[in-house]
C-alpha cells in the first residue's frame, strides 16, 4: 500500500513540474514567477501565444498520452498478452488509414473523423482476433498477426499518400506525432472522447480483472466472456482512435507505461487504471517537451523518441517472455 500511495505521490509532482517546465520553456521562455504572474493577467502577448499556442499542445499531450497507455492495459487484458500495444498490433495504422481516406475524399466529414477513426480501429482489431483465434488466443500468433496487420494498413497509407497527391495536404499530421499548431478545437476534441474513454475504462476494471481467470472458471461463476471481451476492446479502439485523430499514431506507449505501472503499482486494475493513465500523460508530456527544446529551433516528434525508446523495450520483454 506505501509503495502505491508513493508512486501515485512522485508521479502526480512529476507531472507538475513537468506541466509548469513545459508551460516556460520553447521560443516563448518564461520565468517561473513571470509565468504565474501573467497567467491572470490581460494584454501580456507572450502570455497570449502561450495561451494560444503551448497550452492547446500540451493538454493534447496529456490526454493522448493517458488514452493510448489505458488503451495497451485494456489491450493487453483483453487478449491477455503483456506485448499488445494498439500501435503495434495494427489499431492505429487502421485508424490513420480510415482517418487519411475520409479526409481527402469527403472532407465535408471532416467533423465525423472520430468515428471513422473508430471504425477503422476496430475493423483492424477484428481482423487481429479473427485471424490469430483457434482454439484460444496464441500470445505469439497474436503479435505476429498484429504485426502483419500494422504493416498492411502503413503500407496502404504510404500508397495512398504517393497516389494522392495534392488530396493530402493533412497527411503529416495523420501519419506522424508532431504535436505543433494544435488548437482549441483539438483539445475540445480530444478531451470529449477521452474523458468518456477513460471514465469507461475504469467502470470496465472488475471485468478486466476477472479476465485473468481462465475462460471455463470465468463462465462457471457466470461471467460472460466474450461480452466482456467485446466492450472492453470497444473502449480500447475508443482511446486509440481519438489519440490518432488528434495527436497522430503514437506507438510503443501503450506496451512501455503499463509494464512500469504493474511493478510501481501491481496488478490490480482498479489502481492500475488511473495510476497507468498519469504515467502515460507525464511521459507523453516529457516527450514532447524535450522533443521541441532539445535541438531548438528543430523538433523531433513525440513519436520518434518513443520509437527510440520503446523498440529495445520490447526486445528485452520478448526476450524475456
């Protein structure tokens, strides 16, 4: 019990500081009193284009980076495989996919991206369980289908992109995670569908921890499995879908943040839920941060460095798998 009350601790004044560090630092730096001084105060121009401009990416940051770390843990009990990340077993890449194709054939749907995201998240899903299921889920077989299925619809993207021509003017923010020029808008957006996500996820947390039993035990007590199953991979798509639409495709944070809440935190998902949802917008956040001030006035996406990250990560579990 310490340790998680002192986990919870550390990680919410990490995210603090990190908060207060992100909001001062860039083109636009700001002492720390300066900043809270202007904060309430009207007619500062460096505190506008803050307001106007850092604000919206870092509240993107927060809630894409909760979304898609509650997203793995929903994934990773659902299929009940430590390796399932939307961003590795195809999720993502289907919703960019869906996303990229409404966008440059019916732009006037433009507003209804969410769902198409959505649907396009859960078709991949589909194809994953559909196409690793016999007899049981194989935790190999799924990552080797997911794998597959992420570089069909990556590949189909990139096609897409290389035929479109001029029809993709947003395919940038699609494809990649650079989180500049985010707006209001995209905050309305995201925080929407992601508090909705996220408050469903952790109404789901009882289900996802009888999801630990074998599926005779689970049947004899008279839970339903594969409504359970269903609901739970719906939240998860959910989560990934809106941090695709809004933050771009994101891999590796769904399989990196719940790995390190189980150790900080254990297994239980009514602690796990929302201590693995601050840990994923902290790192996010971090991410992104060092990404835009390390190599000023050049920037390296968010994407990029969870790449760097995440790739050894996940040799080392499946090593260790």
């Amino acid at each position: 019990m310490r340790k998680r009350i002192a986990s919870y601790v550390i990680v919410s004044l990490l995210l603090v500081v990190t908060i207060v560090y992100s909001a001062t630092t860039g083109s636009i730096k700001m002492e720390f009193f300066e900043f809270f001084g202007a904060l309430f105060e009207q007619g500062n121009s460096q505190m506008e284009a803050v307001r106007d401009l850092r604000f919206p990416r870092m509240i993107v940051a927060l809630f894409a980076g909760a979304a898609l770390s509650v997203s793995g843990v929903l994934l990773q009990s659902v299929m009940r495989n430590p390796l399932a990340d939307a961003g590795i077993i195809g999720i993502s890449s289907g919703a960019a996919f869906v996303q990229l194709f409404i966008i440059s054939f019916f732009p006037a749907l433009f507003f209804m991206t969410p769902l198409f995201a959505f649907m396009g998240g859960a078709f991949a899903c589909f194809l994953v369980f559909a196409l690793s299921w016999k007899s049981g889920l194989s935790p190999l077989k799924l990552i080797l289908v997911g794998i597959a299925i992420n570089a069909m619809f990556t590949g189909l993207t990139e096609a897409f992109i290389s035929f479109g021509g001029s029809l993709n003017v947003s395919a940038s923010s699609v494809i990649g995670s650079n989180l500049t020029m985010r707006t209001w808008s995209d905050v309305s957006t995201i925080a929407t569908y992601g508090t909705i996500g996220l408050v469903l996820a952790f109404a789901l947390y009882s289900w996802c921890n009888l999801l630990v039993l074998q599926d005779k035990t689970a049947k004899s007590i008279g839970f339903h499995v594969a409504r359970a199953r269903l609901l739970i991979a719906a939240v998860a798509v959910l989560l990934a879908a809106i941090s695709v639409v809004v933050a771009g495709v994101i891999s590796f944070v769904g399989l990196l943040v719940p790995h390190i809440a189980r150790r900080l935190v254990g297994y239980d998902h009514k602690v796990l839920i929302p201590f693995t949802a601050l840990l994923g917008a902290l790192i996010i956040l971090l991410a992104d941060t060092l990404g835009r001030t390390i190599v000023a006035p050049l920037e390296i996406p968010a994407s990029t460095l969870m790449a760097i990250i995440g790739g050894p990560f996940l040799i080392f579990l499946l090593r260790k798998e």
